[in-house]
C-alpha cells in the first residue's frame, strides 16, 4: 500500500510539473512573437521615417 501511495504521488507530482513546463514555454513563445511584431513595427515606422526626410531633400 505504502509503494502504491508513493507511485501514486510521484505521478501526480510529474504530471503537475509537465503541465507548469508546458504553460510557461507557451507563455514565452506567446511574448517572443509580440516583441517580433513590435520590433517589426519599429523597423516599418523608421523605414517610413527614412523615406519622408529623402523626399524633402
């Protein structure tokens, strides 16, 4: 009974730790691509930028 228990709880432990691992690498998937879209949005707005000043030249 006391092994059962102790297999019991071991999976139990695991099985929260996997989902825990899996939330957090999909939370810092998730805020890698926001920082990707606000980066591309930078370069778009500094090409943008870049473009209005050469035409007033």
């Amino acid at each position: 009974m006391v092994i059962t228990m102790g297999a019991w709880l071991l999976l139990q432990v695991a099985y929260f730790a996997s989902v825990l691992f899996l939330v957090w690498r999909s939370s810092r998937a998730q805020s890698g691509r926001q920082r990707a879209k606000r980066f591309d949005h930078c370069q778009e707005g500094r090409y943008q930028s870049q473009g209005y000043h050469e035409g007033d030249k």
